[in-house]
C-alpha cells in the first residue's frame, strides 16, 4: 500500500510513523507513507494556502488551486483508489472503514484546516470523508494518523500474529474480554483460575462469554 498525505503541518504527522508497529511496516516494505506540503504546490510569494472566505463570516479557507495541483500531480504519476477527505463532518471512523481501507492498493489522505476546505476540492477530488468523532481537531493531521494507525496494523503481516487483529475489540462488533499476564496472584487479587487450567476449549468459551457480557454492559449499541 501506498499513502500520500498532503498537509501544511508535515512535522505534526511524522512521529507516529517513526515509532512501534507503523515505523515496522514501513521497514518491512508493507507500506509506503508520504508526505506533502501544500506550501511547496502554492504560486504566490507568501506561500498562501487559505483566504478569507466568499459571502463573509468569521474564519479562512484552504484555497483549491495549491489542493488540485498537488493531487493532480500524484493522479499524473499513478491511480488512486481513494482520495480521503479528513473533516468533522465526514463519516465517523469505524472497524469496518479501516478494514476496507486497509484493502486499497493507493490512497491519497487531505487534512482539512482553519474552517476546511474550498467546496469545489471536495466536488473535483474527494471520494471519501472521514471523521474521527463528534469533536473539533485543530486540524485533520492527528485524525490521519489515527486513520493510518487503524488501517496500516490490518494490512497482513504487519503484525506478527496475524490472529491478533482479528481477535481486537469491535472486529466482530464486541469488546475484548479481561486479560491477563504474570503474576498469577498480585497484592491478593488473582487471576480467574480458568485462564490458567490449560483447557483451552473451556477458556475460548470463558473469552467469549466475557466479551459478550463487556459488550452488553459498556456498549449494548454494538449488539443491536
Ligand atoms: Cl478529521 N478533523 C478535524 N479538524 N476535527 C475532527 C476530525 C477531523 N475528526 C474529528 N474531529
């Protein structure tokens, strides 16, 4: 997979990339992140991305003309399954985006700032509108890495158990079950006596039934 994430805060969305699982993928070869300044695809001196908006009110647009040269630029190179949009008003992330996501072969990711961005880039270039949840970023930066978190971990042999993301939390519309490591008894509390008996038919029933009733209890919306 490849992704191109065009942003005028380069430096706010490097680090997660350089650490754990994604820097990982990356070496692997799994994955290939790159980033683009819009500043570097703007005409006039001042490097201007946004202006005051048509029609009045409080609060700058980012302007379409740097947006469209730079997009139209990585189309001229290569095709691109998605371009992602990253607004407040998109749809909210779910287990079921990052998993079709994480099937896209190349994928362009735009962070929206100030009061977002000129309409006609979402008409001309947008095919995907992501959100990350009902509040407001400062900017759409930290919502891409979190959608390049969910969807980067599921792409195969990014994690080394492969049966790890599907045993996560929502993958099947559950919660996780308790878990549990050494020590066995710690300041008097001690792990359920199942998780150590070796049964392991038992124990994936005890796993499930947990999850199940973590789910009814935390979030009966995911059961309905
Ligand atoms: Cl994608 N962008 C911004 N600016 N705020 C958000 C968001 C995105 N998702 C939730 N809040």
């Amino acid at each position: 997979m490849r992704i191109d994430i065009i942003t005028v805060l380069p430096e706010l969305l490097k680090s997660p990339f350089e650490a754990s699982i994604l820097k990982r993928a990356i070496e692997k070869g799994l994955v290939e992140v790159h980033f683009h300044n819009l500043r570097d695809y703007t005409t006039n001196k001042y490097k201007q991305v946004d202006d005051y908006q048509f029609g009045g009110g409080a609060g700058m647009v980012m302007m379409i003309e740097p947006i469209d040269k730079c997009i139209s630029q990585l189309k001229s190179e290569r095709d691109y399954d998605d371009v992602i949009y990253m607004t407040p008003d998109g749809n909210t992330l779910n287990q079921s985006i990052a998993n079709g996501l994480s099937l896209k072969e190349n994928l362009i990711i735009l962070c929206g700032h100030y009061k977002g961005v000129d309409q006609r880039v979402r008409d001309m270039h947008v095919t995907k509108e992501i959100s990350i949840g009902d509040y407001v970023l400062s900017g759409g930066e930290l919502a891409a890495a979190v959608v390049c978190d969910a969807v980067i971990r599921l792409i195969p042999g990014v994690l080394n158990d492969e049966t790890s993301a599907l045993t996560d939390t929502f993958q099947d519309n559950l919660l996780a079950p308790p878990v549990y490591t050494r020590p066995a008894e710690y300041k008097g509390m001690e792990v359920p006596e199942i998780l150590l008996s070796g049964n392991f038919p038992k124990i994936e029933k005890w796993r499930e039934e947990q999850a199940l009733e973590r789910t009814k209890a935390r979030r009966p919306d995911l059961l309905e």
